[in-house]
C-alpha cells in the first residue's frame, strides 16, 4: 500500500484563527505573536509558540507545493501578526500565492495596531492589490484604563489610527471587542469607550468575545489584582450597554465565537434594535434565549 503523502504546510501547534476562517487554508508565515505580553491570552505562551519569523523559502515552497494538489479559495496568515513581517516580504508571500494557487479569492491576517506604524497607506495598498482583502484586530477594549490593566501595549488612540489607516488602504477591517474584560469595577466605561473606538473608525465587521481563563487567573491578576468576573447576566447588561451605543453605517455584528453563550448576529446599523431586544431576551428570560451550553464553550 501507498503512503499518504504528508501535507505540505508545516504547523508547531496549537494553531488560532477566527470563526470565519474555518474553510480557509492557515498558512502560517510566523510562529507566535510578537508582543505575547496580553495578561488575558494564552494562545501563544506555550514554549514551542515562542515568536519567530518563519523561513520565507520553506513559507514559498508550501505555498507551491500547496498549489500541485489542492484546489483553495481562501488563505489565513497564522499565527497572531503576521504583519509584523515587512511589507517586500509579505509582498512575495502574496505574490506566491497568486502564482501558484490562483484560486485564491481572498488572503486575511491577524494584525496587532502597532503593526501598521511602520506601514504607511501606500504600503497597505499594495499588500491589498497584491491580494490581502482583510486584517481582524483584537482591539479587546476602547477604553486605556482597561488596555493598561491587561497590558495590551496599546491605547485607544493608537488602535484607532492603526483601524483608520488600514480603512484608507481599503482593507477590511474585522475588529475584536472582549466582553468582561474590564471586570465589574471597569464595565461601564469598557462598553462605553469600545463603541466610541468603533463610532470613530467604522469598521466594516465587529465582533464580541468573552474573557475566560482555561489556564487560571494568576498571570492575569498581576496587574489586575482586584478584578471581578461578570457573571452571565451582568456580561449580557455589559454586551447591552455596548450595542446601544453603537452608531455605525455599514458593519456587520457577530457574537457567535464559541466563547459566547448568546449567539448574535447582524448589520448595523439597521438590525441594532433587533439585537437589543435579543440581548434583552437574555437578560430577562435566559432559559428561553437559546444559550449556548457551557459544555459547548471555551476559546
């Protein structure tokens, strides 16, 4: 009997994408995130998740390799900012793929804020000319009292001119939003600051996680040591507070990661009430929600 032969993209697990990239290949061009210093993620702590930029001839060669065998329509740069690579670099990368795997119809990454202070609009231009369509950006909080706390390494200031100038280039934006994580004392003010970061940059897709610790608290409550975790009504009030104050033309909202109890979905601005009266549903009458078991949930 034959062997199978192996698949040609290399991965060092654990290896993260967003929900909506489920059907895409993950191709990872760097091992890690750059920054790791998040006291809320654990995605990238593992030893062997230690960040480096990947070999670009062995990233090139899986692209062509890839491109022998399969037939793919979507493509995700892993790990957790493969914009922090130079953009003549990221350019090759995009330019392999259009070679050698012209099926692709659109090319998405993880981008931290700080990535882009480097890159000027000409520059994100050419990566979406060259086939990047989309960036998502844990924003996790408009709020710089709650950013400081978790110790983000970015402010509401700097994320928003990062959103504005990816938007000028003419990338999507899918932009993240963590519910609970300014705990109880800092709720109000999370909600309320996350919607105006989003007010200001208009991103064209928003979507709502919820903090959790699978690994425990410790390495989170260094810096936020008297932080209290929302319990499931009081993130529903958080998640209420936040959609209501949000004034955006043309974005579409999920909260439909496997981390939220209640699954949301819609375009805001014209389904806002709809979604309000859902999360209201919750609040109210919560064994008639349709929440998602716990057993069901998790990162």
């Amino acid at each position: 009997m034959a062997m199978q032969e192996a698949f040609p993209v290399s991965y060092i697990e654990p290896v993260f994408r967003p929900p909506s990239e489920a059907h895409s290949l993950i191709l990872p061009v760097t091992n890690g995130c750059s920054w790791n210093k998040c006291t809320f993620c654990e995605m990238y702590t593992a030893p062997q998740k230690k960040f480096r930029a990947r070999d670009e001839a062995e990233v090139l060669d899986e692209i062509r390799r890839v491109g022998e065998r399969y037939i793919v329509n979507r493509i995700f740069l892993a790990d957790g900012d493969a914009m922090v690579l130079p953009t003549h670099r990221l350019l090759r990368i995009l330019e392999a793929i259009a070679e050698h795997i012209p099926s692709v119809e659109r090319v998405t990454s993880y981008c931290l804020p700080r990535n882009l202070k480097r890159k000027s609009v000409e520059e994100l231009k050419e990566l979406r000319e060259a086939g990047l369509a989309m960036l998502y950006v844990g924003a996790e909080s408009g709020d710089d009292e709650v950013l400081e706390r978790v110790n983000k390494g970015e402010t509401a200031a700097s994320t928003a001119d990062a959103l504005i100038k990816a938007g000028e280039a003419g990338l999507k934006r899918s932009v993240m939003i963590l519910n609970g994580l300014g705990g109880l004392s800092l709720s109000k003010q999370h909600a309320l600051n996350s919607a105006q970061l989003l007010n200001q940059t208009q991103p064209e897709f928003v979507s709502t996680l919820v903090v959790s610790f699978p690994q425990g608290m410790e390495r989170f409550r260094e810096r936020y040591p008297d932080f209290v975790e929302l319990n499931q009504q009081q993130l529903f009030s958080e998640l209420r507070q936040f959609v209501a104050e949000l004034a955006l033309d043309n974005s579409t909202f999920r909260s439909d990661h496997a981390s939220n109890a209640l699954v949301l979905k819609g375009e805001l601005g014209q389904d806002k009430d709809r979604l309000l009266a859902q999360i209201d549903h919750a609040i109210s009458r919560p064994d008639q929600a349709g929440l998602r078991p716990e057993w069901m949930r998790g990162l």
